[in-house]
C-alpha cells in the first residue's frame, strides 16, 4: 500500500513539472523536416540603437589611412583656442599652447632616442659593461655620456641635411613651420630606413595595413619607428652576445683552474676580473669598440 502511495505522488509531481514543457512545445512552431531548406540566423546586433533626432555616427577609419600632420595638429590647437566669433584671440589660447609646446618638449627627449643610433649604442656600452662584471664602472653618467657623443658623430651627415635643408631654410624665412617639420622627418626616415631590416619593414607595413611604399619618403612615421626601434634592438643584442664570448670563454678557465685547485670557495668572478681587465686594455677594447659601432651604421 504504502508503495502504491509513493508512485502514485510520483507520477503526480512529474506530470505537474512536464506539463509547462508540453504547453511550450504545443506553442512553438513545427520544425523543418531534415534536408529541408532552413533560413539562416542572424546575430543580434551589439551596436548601441540612435536616439531619435541624433545625428549619424561617423564612419570608422580606414586601415592604412593617414595620420593628421604637425600642421593639422596646430590647426586643432588653434582652432580649439579661438574665441567663439573666430575674431581676435582668447584669453587661454597662450596657456594652452604653451602646455602643448610644454609637453612636445617633455617627450621630444624619448622620441629622438628611438630615431637615432642612441639605441643600439647605449644597448652595447651597457652590455661590454656587463661582460667586464665590473659593477658600475664606467658609471652610467659615463656610459650615457659616451652613447650620447657618438650617437652624435654618427647622425652629423644626417643632422646636417636637416640644418641645411629644412633649419636654415625656417630661419630665413623661406619655409614654414610645418614643410620644415615634414622636410627634417623626412631626413630622419631615410636614415632609419636605411639601418632597418626589410623584414621588420614588411611586418610593421602589413600590420598597419598601408600600401607598399616605394621610398621612404611614402613610408609613415608611425611605421618606420617601431621597424627602426625593433631592428635596432636586435644588432645590438647581437653585438653584445658577440662581445660575451670572450669573457666568458676567461670565466670558464679561471673557473676550472680554481676547481682543479680545490679551491672552490673562491669566487671566480673575483679572479677573472682582473683577467678580463688586462684584456680588455691590452686589445684597446673602447677604440675597437668605438669603430666597431660606428662602422654599423650603413
């Protein structure tokens, strides 16, 4: 009996919680037969709906498409800090140019280290440093000091096709602002053009989407930058795993002496290091260093 009662509240219970399965069931609309023509299902559309009496959305950029010029990024700032009417000037149109100039100046400093051979110089300096295990000697003031002076021998030519080509030409008067910006940038693409790998050069190119340039003048500076930047980084890694062999060819023999020696409680480091001064020194490493860096750069 009392099995009786138990299924039959069962049979009660599933019947109440199927019922609203067969009721939606009933309501939905019959299914194809298989093999039988099916529309196609659409995503819902994430976009945001427009209020009404908004205006259209603009389109979204093209890929590749151009960057605004210095000249178009004056025009901003001048158009941003003019009065209302447009006659006449604003009581904030010189601070706020002075914040812009400010903060043009604050990162000119990094910008001209990646368009420059500062990079790979001062990558190498750092790493003949690292190999000589000499802690902070030369110090970094040195180090920057001597990466700065011969990433200025080595842009001259460069640096003195700006001057002569877009400096001088804005001093008299004959250039714009803005055509001389285009002209010195234009100088300094060349250069790193010229010192890039045309494989990081196709890579960024096709990343940005842009069409193949013919010279570097077609190329965007937001393209030759990180090409020069990455390239850069990558010689000077070579020069400086190429200048660790040396040392550490010194490193493993003082090593193994001092092992066979039974004296394995000194470090070898601080054995080797005079080693590798003395080499260093007897070689003129800093002058074959020196022409060796300048000697890289095409």
């Amino acid at each position: 009996m009392r099995r009786r009662t138990i299924l039959a509240v069962g049979c009660v219970l599933a019947a109440l919680a199927f019922a609203p399965l067969g009721a939606r069931a009933a309501a939905a609309p019959p299914r194809p037969a298989p093999g039988g023509p099916v529309a196609p299902i659409e995503p819902p559309s994430l976009a945001p709906r427009p209020m009404p009496g908004a205006a259209a959305p603009a389109p979204a950029p093209a890929a590749g498409a151009a960057m605004p010029e210095i000249g178009d990024v004056l025009a901003v700032v001048d158009k941003a800090t003019a009065p209302p009417d447009g006659q006449g000037t604003s009581d904030y149109s010189a601070p706020v140019k002075l914040a812009v100039v400010f903060t043009a100046l604050a990162l000119l400093p990094s910008a001209l280290i990646m368009m420059t051979s500062f990079t790979r110089i001062v990558i190498v300096l750092s790493f003949i440093r690292r190999a000589l295990t000499t802690q902070n000697i030369p110090p970094t003031v040195a180090v920057v000091g001597l990466a700065l002076f011969l990433t200025l021998f080595t842009m001259a030519p460069t640096l003195g096709r700006i001057n002569q080509a877009a400096v001088q030409p804005y001093l008299a008067g004959r250039l714009p602002f803005e055509a001389a910006c285009t002209v010195g940038i234009g100088d300094l693409k060349e250069f790193m053009v010229r010192q890039t790998r045309q494989s990081d050069l196709a890579f960024f190119v096709d990343l940005a989407k842009a069409p193949p340039p013919r010279t570097s003048a077609d190329l965007p500076a937001h393209v030759a930058i990180p090409a020069f930047a990455i390239s850069e980084f990558r010689t000077a890694f070579e020069m400086g795993c190429l200048l660790f062999i040396p040392f550490l060819l010194i490193d493993l023999v003082v090593a193994g002496i001092l092992l066979s020696a039974g004296m394995m409680m000194l470090p070898p480091a601080i054995v080797s290091l005079p080693f590798k001064i003395i080499l260093f020194v007897l070689v003129d490493g800093w002058r074959l260093l020196a022409q060796s860096l300048v000697m890289s750069f095409n």
